[in-house]
C-alpha cells in the first residue's frame, strides 16, 4: 500500500507524546512493484457471431478467466462479467477462444504453451502430477464447463453441433455432447493448423505442415473424404472460404532451401494468392507481389491474413511501397486497390459482419501510438474512430448493432475492455477490476524523443523524467531495449502483456529517482520496412548496437544524468543487446540485466532452422558469432544479472550457461537467478515480480538510486 504522508497539523500533543521521535513530514515513499503490476491484462479479444457480444481472457496477477460482454439492445450499454472461475496464480494460461455459432457458449484452452502449440506442457508451478492441456465449452448460463477434449486451436462448426481441435498437430473431433467422446477425424502427414469450417459446416479447411512445403487440405464430411487443394513444392497458408463454400483462397509463399532468420529479408521470390475450386482441387493466381520491396510476405494481426469480403473481393495486406497497407484484389483476379497509404503501418485488421467495412487501427499521424479507423472494402480514405493520447487496439465488431469492441489504454491506465459508443467517446467496460490503489496518478507520461544513433541513424524512443525533479541533481539512468526484435514500444502502456510488464518496471525505477531511456531500435516495426529490415541487423552483424550506443551517449550528454551510473536492460531480444552494449561499451554502460537473452546466434538459429548447421555456411556462421555477445567477452567489464526459465523454448537455456562460463573465466562480477520448469514468457506472476524485484535491487546496488540509498 501507499504510504500516507504525515499532514502539517500534527497537533503539540502527538509530539510531545512521541519526544523520542522527530516530528516532521516524511517523504513520501515510491509505490511497490506489486501495486503497479496488480490490474488485470485483457488479450484474445473476439466478437461473437451473434447478437451483441464479445468474450476476452484477463490475467489478473496470474489467475486467468474467460470474460464476456453483453448487451441487450441497440443501445451499446454492455455489461461485463467473469465467466470462467479460475484462481491462484497457476502458471495455466488460457486462449484459443472461439463462439458457439448462437453465441450461447464459449470454447477455450487452458494450459499448455499457447505459442509453442503441441508442444510438451510447461509446468512452472512444478506441480509434481504434471499438468494438462485441454480444450472446454463453457455456456453463458454459467453451469460448470463441459470438457471436450485434450488439446488446443479449437474451431466451431457453424451448425453449432461440434467442435474441432488439434492434438498432437493432427485434427480431432468432439461433439457438444457429454456423453460422446472426441476422436480422431484426420490420420494424416505433416502437423496440421488453421482449422476453417466452409460456410454450412459441411467441410473443414486446414493447412497440413510438412517441414519443407504445407499445402491446403480439406475435408468433406458426407463423403468421408480428404483432398488437397493445388498441392505444390512451396508454402500455402491462410485459408479463407467464400461466402458461398465453392472457393477458398489462400496465400502461397515460394519455398527456399536457404531460410533466412535473425536478419534483414528486403526482398525475395514473390508471394502470391491463389483462389482454388473446392470440388475440382484446380487454383489459380489471382495476384502476385512485384519484385523488391513487398516480395517477401509480412502479415498483419487479423484471424485470417486473407479477409473475402462483399463485392467477391480479397482484403490483404502488403508492403509495395514500403510500409504495410490493405489491399483489395477481385476473387477472379486482377489489379489491386491501395485502401490505406502513407507512413505508417496498418498493424490489427476485422471485416464488419456484412463484410462491406474494414476497422482496424495504424500509427498514421501517431507514430509511436496506435488508434482505429474505418474504410469501405470498396475504398476511401480512412475515417479515424479514435485519437488523442491514448493506444486503441484489437477492434471488433459486434453481429448485432455493430459496436466496436476495443482494447485501450494511455500513458498512467494499463489495458483495459471498452466500446466505442455511438458518440466516439470509449467507455470501459469493467472499469471496477482496476485495483484501488494501482497508483495511476503517481506515474510519469513519457516524452517522445528522437536520438542518434552511434551511425547517425535516428532513432525514436520515451524518455521517463522523475517527478518534481529538481534542478541540479545528476540521477542514474537506464536504457531499456524491447525483444522481438520486431516490436515497438510506445507512448503509454503496451498491448502486449510482456512489454506491458517492461513498462511497469520501467515506471517503477523512474518512481525510485531513474532516468528512463526506451528505445525503438532499428529492426523493430512502425517505421517502415527500411527500418524493419535495417542492413545488418541481428545475426548479419548487429548494427542495432549503434542505437544502443547512441542511447547512452545519449543519456551520458543529459545535465541531468551522472555519466557514470547508466545501466541498461531488456529481454529476449533485449537482453541480447544489453549482454552486447556491456560486452562492447562497459565504459559508457556500468551494470546491465540480462533477462532470457540470446549470446551466440550459432546456438539460437538452428532451433529455429533445423538444417543451419547442414547448410555448411562457414561464412555466415562467422558473421552469427561475431554478432554475438560472447565474440566480445574479453572487453565486458560491467556487472550483470542474468536471468532465465530453463523450459525456454525461444532461447535455448545454454545461451546463459555458456555466458556464465565465459564471465566467470573473464572474472566479471554477475548475478543469476534460474527459474526451473518456467519458460520464455513467464507464465507465473510472482516469476515476474521476483524477477523485476532483482533488477531493481541490482541497479539500485551499482547505480545507486536516491531511493536505494535511504
């Protein structure tokens, strides 16, 4: 809790009865770790198919429950509740949710790891008996949920009789029937994905993943049969059926021998769509992108990549001119339509139920924010929805009087449920689950800065002062750098709950008397695909080491920051970089925190491209090592805590075993903290709260923040 200041009319009695005691005003001390990590995070935000409803999954400190949202009229008066009745914080994450086609119930995963689907379940509560993975139906009448299944990715017939779900990568089948058990409807090669029901639920659409090539195939119940759809050598994805079930079309990217990750892919073999017949197997190429800039295929955040929308017309999103915009394409080909256009990028995308209207949200003239927008698929120019100072995300659109369902939130209020009502204002829907004390007023709003880089690249960042900063005193500084490395931060709380938790900590230390530096290095998104696929970048060479070092030399110019207290810190991709800038600038950075980063790309690439070490590339393997903070061991002098789940499926725990070695041959004073069972995204709350409690202290003992010292 916040501590509440001694008021000045403490009264002569009160003092003479505490004589032995200094009778003053205390200072008021920083709001704790827990308070600003306590509201609840919303994520997988979807609009029912029908009537006025929209259901999400909220985090709150590690207990996940499905929500829902109704209303009963045209009126957008929406109420929320909890639907699912889940506590404790678990480590069991919930997602994958889907509508009965009546909307009367909800279908959902709990457990497992939601990003590495099929994958063994992580089980960071190291609960002795394992745990599950399983898929549920749980009715809006709010009776107990009805198991379906083990399993995860479940999609709902549109007759409202079954539901289908994979297991293991191949496709199940449970119907909504207590009584019968699910079983098996695909014995098939590859690991299947993308499930997609035809329009009357007579057949079932998926994508079969086959290592080298995937191909669309399709099931048809009455006839007991499976066929693939204009099978080829290269990798189809993105099912969509049309309107009326004799079509789908699909993107093909050309396959490659050579996969390139880690690094910039400016261009490449184009991309195309094809449209096949659902009866005859036969497709065709109805677009394809141009050479250069937009060949290589970047997607947007939608349920499907490819939307089929009224007029018989394709919506996708492309990047031929260099930063990603909608498209629409006619079904039996032709030339594409520009919907959107400028610099910025279109990042989250839905159809409106009558297929006619695009919602969906961009930085256009907010650069380092993100607001909605509506345009005709038949175009014009975008209509904004909302703006200001505030971040809007996830938008759907309701069945019944097309309400738009949003995510939102602003520099001092975390993510949050809303509707934007009819006049433009956004209401929040469950504003009660924001904790009392969730000290919003005690935050900062950072500035928008813009830096150069080491190379004289500039770069965007937020720069977080202290409160009633006083004039002549030098703080302690830190630079934090996000993972990804395709991310962004932004002006105000972040729409993923992994960089929403970095900015909480961030927030946190500038309340502890910091100064906060966050960057949007080079490779990350909102700037461009020249930005994104800046030259160099990652394994290639590392060149986003120039914004880092740009960033300190940065903080190191401030009047207000003591040059030799700037630390910095970052996960994942971030903690590659702080592993680097330590490595390669211990004289600019005097303490870092390392959390689940990567140290040598020779050990990262191949569990993401199996045949790395067969390519027989000694070149690129070079460059990959010289990238990498272990090439520079010999230079790191700063102090490090390192930190990392050892059931990390996106870095392989020996990266920070390998760097312990190294540091501890090197006589590098460091920390680390090992959290078994846990894995990339921590899964449990208190593993985050632990975590940022060390980096706090680590910082507060090398660098020496005005609080650390009291």
């Amino acid at each position: 809790m916040k501590a509440t200041p001694v008021r000045n009319h403490v009264t002569l009695t009160l003092c003479l009865a505490l004589a032995s005691a200094i009778c003053a005003v205390p200072k008021s001390r920083p709001f704790t770790l827990e308070q600003v990590m306590s509201a609840p995070f919303p994520t997988e935000l979807i609009a029912a198919p029908a009537g006025a409803k929209a259901a999400w999954v909220v985090n709150n400190q590690g207990a996940r429950n499905v929500w829902v949202a109704e209303a009963q009229s045209n009126d957008r008066k929406f109420t929320a509740r909890q639907l699912t009745s889940y506590s404790g914080d678990d480590g069991q994450d919930i997602g994958d949710l889907a509508w009965l086609p009546d909307a009367s119930a909800v279908v959902y995963v709990r457990g497992g790891d939601l990003e590495h689907s099929g994958a063994a379940y992580p089980n960071p509560g190291s609960v002795p008996q394992g745990v599950e993975q399983n898929v549920w139906l749980m009715p809006l009448s709010g009776i107990a949920p009805q198991l379906l299944g083990e399993g995860y990715a479940p999609a709902a017939s549109p007759r409202g009789t079954s539901v289908a779900f994979l297991y293991k990568g191949q496709v199940w089948l449970s119907k909504i029937n207590p009584a019968e058990k699910a079983a098996q409807l695909i014995r098939g090669e590859g690991s299947a994905g993308s499930l997609r029901w035809s329009p009357d639920g007579t057949m079932l659409a998926f994508v079969s993943n086959r290592i080298d090539h995937s191909l669309i195939g399709v099931y048809d119940f009455g006839q007991n049969s499976l066929h693939y759809l204009d099978p080829s050598i290269d990798l189809d994805s993105n099912p969509v059926w049309s309107p009326d079930g004799k079509q789908i079309a699909f993107i093909r990217i050309p396959a490659s021998e050579h996969e390139r990750i880690f690094g910039p892919e400016r261009t490449g073999m184009p991309w195309s769509i094809r449209v096949a017949d659902v009866r005859t197997g036969v497709g065709k190429e109805v677009w394809r992108a141009q050479e250069g800039p937009g060949s290589v295929f970047r997607g947007v955040i939608a349920t499907n990549e490819l939307l089929w929308a009224d007029g018989n017309l394709l919506v996708f999103p492309w990047e031929g001119d260099g930063w990603l915009h909608l498209y629409t394409v006619p079904a039996e080909g032709g030339t594409a339509r520009l919907l959107t256009s400028g610099d910025y990028v279109v990042e989250d995308v839905t159809l409106t139920p009558d297929r006619r209207e695009l919602v969906f949200n961009s930085n256009e003239n907010d650069i380092d924010r993100r607001h909605l927008w509506k345009e005709p698929v038949t175009g014009n120019h975008p209509a904004p929805l909302t703006g200001g100072e505030g971040i809007e995300w996830s938008p759907v659109v309701t069945n019944q009087g097309r309400a738009v369902i949003l995510l939102h939130s602003d520099a001092k209020l975390p993510a949050r449920p809303a509707v934007l009502e009819s006049s433009g204002k956004v209401r929040d829907l469950a504003p009660e689950t924001i904790p009392a004390d969730f000290p919003a007023q005690e935050m900062v709003a950072p500035q928008p800065v813009v830096v150069s880089a080491a190379d004289g690249l500039r770069i965007h960042g937020q720069l977080f002062l202290p409160r009633n900063d006083r004039d002549g005193v030098r703080h302690p500084a830190i630079v934090f750098v996000h993972g990804g490395s395709q991310r962004q931060m932004l002006l105000g709380w972040h729409y993923m709950g992994y960089y929403s938790n970095a900015y909480a900590l961030d927030q946190y230390l500038v309340s502890r008397g910091y100064i906060v530096l966050s960057i949007n290095y080079r490779s990350g998104i909102g700037y461009g695909m020249d930005f994104r696929e800046a030259p160099n970048y990652g394994a290639s060479g590392g060149s986003e080491f120039n914004d880092v070092e740009g960033a300190g030399l940065y903080l190191r110019s401030r009047n207000d920051v003591d040059p030799n207290r700037i630390g910095i810190w970052g996960g994942s991709w971030g903690g590659y970089l702080t592993a680097l800038a330590l490595a390669r600038a211990s004289d600019l950075f005097a303490a870092g925190v390392d959390i689940s980063g990567v140290h040598n790309w020779n050990f990262e690439i191949p569990d993401w491209v199996p045949s790395y070490y067969d390519q027989r590339q000694p070149e690129t393997m070079r460059v990959a090592f010289e990238s990498s903070p272990l090439a520079y061991i010999k230079t790191w002098r700063s102090p490090v805590l390192l930190i990392q789940g050892d059931d990390d499926r996106n870095v392989p725990f020996k990266e920070m075993v390998h760097m312990v070695e190294a540091l501890r041959q090197q006589g590098v004073a460091f920390q680390q903290i090992v959290f078994p069972d846990e894995i990339h995204d921590f899964l449990l709350h208190s593993t985050w709260l632990r975590s940022y409690h060390a980096a706090s202290d680590f910082f507060d003992h090398y660098l020496g923040s005005e609080i650390g010292k009291r």
